[in-house]
C-alpha cells in the first residue's frame, strides 16, 4: 500500500482529533516566513509561523514553538508543525544562525563529515540557540502587548517548546538542564516539552542534570537513532534519557526501524543527506502519522487539559510490533 505523508498524518489525525476529519495538514493553515532581529545581540533569526484557523476555537491560541537540528532551517519539523496546527496551535519554527545549513556549509560539503559537523555543534552555538528561545518568547509577548496583528490572539504562557537532534538538546536546555560550569535556565513561560532525538549529556551524572526537569516531556527516538553528528549517540544513549528524568507526566516512544532522520519531520532530499536502511524508507510515512498523532495529543493533553486527548496517550492507536510506548 502506497501511503503518502499527508494521506497518513490526516488519517490519524481524523481518528485522534475529533472535527478534524475533513480537514488536510494545509487546509485553512496560514503560513509566513519573517526575519526577526534581536537587537540586543544584534542576531537575525529567520521563522516560519504556521497560523491555524482561529475560528476553529474559541479564547487565545496556544504556541508551540520547534527548533531544528544541526544544517537545518526553518523547514525543519514542517511534518509536525502541519498536524499541530490543524491541532488548533501557533507553531513557530525558529533558525539558528551559526548551526543552521549556512553554517555547516561552511566548514563540510557532507551530512558525512562528523568531525566538522562536532565541532560545529559546540557550547557556544547551544547558548547561542538557547538565548534565541528567549528572544524568540520575549518577541511573541512584545508582540501580544502591542497587538500586532494576530499575535494579538496568542496566549503567552504555558507555551510549548521543541526541537530534534541539537534543536532537541535546546529543548532540554530551556526545560532546565544543567551543565558542568553552567546552572542553565529553567523558563517559566515553558509549559511542556517534546525532545525528538535526544541524548544523554556527554558527562557526568544524567539524573543531577536532569533534576529540574519536572515540567511534561515526550521522547522519541527509534531503535536505528544513531550518531550522525559525531557526539557519540546511540538509541540506548537517546532511550536513555527517559529513564533519567524525574517522575511525574513523562512519556516515550521508541518506533521500530525508525532512524534519525525519521524524527526531522521532513520528507525527500532533506532527510536523504545521511545513509539509511530501505525499510526505514517504507515506514516513514506510517511513523510520521503516528508521531503527529501522539506529539499532537501531548500538546493537547499538557497545555490545553484535553482529557479526551489524555485518555489516547494512556495507550495510543497505530502502534506497531517492536515499537515501546512508556510513560512514569
């Protein structure tokens, strides 16, 4: 059977969203590409933000917001964003100058090149990144109190926050996370996460880095997550993270067959710049529908109380054999 990424994600989505049956990823979704300046370091950040249809609900429209891996943009996570906006949120995705595709087109002309693409995805560039979070809440409530436009309609806190591979490593950093020499930064105008890819920390004690982190939080990983920036990951080491958090509205799915570029939300070349197995190929779309299904829940369940939505991750549809759903 042939399934398209758009047949799958509004197939599942028809299921798991209830008035959502008609609709496709796209249909009544504005999306705007702009450039925002952080004037204060001087730093132009370009976003994608995807507008769902405001008379679908009633009251100010929650935000998520998805930070992209290293050599990425703001395409990155579009499959995601797609099915959260039609999930009724703002979805903003943000570019990070400095590990975005300039940046690693600058130093390796490979996705290959895991040496280059370490030393690009250093210290300096995860502070950069998570400064640009701040920046980028700091924006969208400027924004709001301004009413420009509609982000006049948006709700400023309980907001929701993303990321896969590095963009993954950001959302753990502003969900609290600490670091050798670095306390980090536990945001309050951050509600629940979703870590795509994540990573144990290069050292140290897992659990004590981890300790803040008492806000909801979803993982995904699968069992072929492996290294493709030279920092050593494995699925065990991505798995792992679950089992480090603290207790309390934590879950994980693991997908069978799915590899790191599984978990970018994107589809053709943009996923095609490291090897990957043919049967990963096959499962892609059926892991992208079920993965917008579940993150999408999530988001309705940890920010909206959605307690029909909190029912469905209690053991979520479209499962298939070998993939692991847990939750503590």
């Amino acid at each position: 059977m042939n399934l398209t990424r758009r047949t799958c994600i509004s197939a599942l989505l028809a299921t798991a969203l209830p008035g959502l049956r008609a609709q496709t990823p796209t249909n009544g979704i504005a999306v705007v590409d702009e450039t925002w300046l952080d004037a204060a370091r001087q730093r132009e950040l370009s976003v994608k933000v995807r507008w769902p249809d405001a008379a679908a609900r009633s009251g100010p429209l929650p935000v998520v917001l998805f930070s992209h891996g290293l050599g990425g943009t703001r395409k990155g996570g579009a499959v995601w964003g797609e099915a959260w906006a039609v999930a009724g949120f703002v979805v903003l995705h943000l570019q990070h100058p400095g590990s975005d595709l300039a940046a690693v087109r600058a130093v390796t002309n490979t996705f290959i090149d895991k040496p280059a693409l370490s030393r690009a995805a250093s210290p300096a560039q995860l502070l950069a990144r998570l400064l640009d979070v701040t920046f980028a809440l700091d924006e969208i409530g400027r924004r709001h109190a301004a009413r420009q436009g509609r982000w006049g309609t948006v709700r400023t806190t309980q907001i929701g926050m993303s990321g896969h591979s590095f963009g993954a490593h950001t959302t753990l950093g502003m969900a609290g996370q600490r670091y050798a020499g670095f306390e980090g930064i536990d945001e309050p105008r951050l509600a629940s996460f979703i870590a795509f890819s994540p990573s144990l920390p290069a050292a140290g004690d897992a659990r004590q880095a981890f300790d803040r982190m008492t806000r909801p939080m979803l993982c995904l990983t699968g069992t072929l997550d492996t290294d493709v920036a030279g920092n050593n990951a494995t699925p065990e080491r991505r798995m792992a993270v679950f089992d480090a958090l603290p207790a309390g509205d934590k879950a994980q799915l693991v997908l069978q067959h799915a590899d790191h570029m599984t978990f970018a939300g994107q589809t053709g070349r943009a996923v095609e710049i490291v090897p990957r197995q043919q049967v990963t190929r096959d499962l892609q779309a059926a892991h992208h529908a079920l993965v917008a299904s579940i993150s999408s829940d999530w988001w309705r369940a940890t920010l909206l109380g959605d307690a029909a939505a909190r029912g469905r991750l209690a053991a979520p549809q479209g499962l298939r054999q070998g993939d692991i759903w847990r939750q503590k």
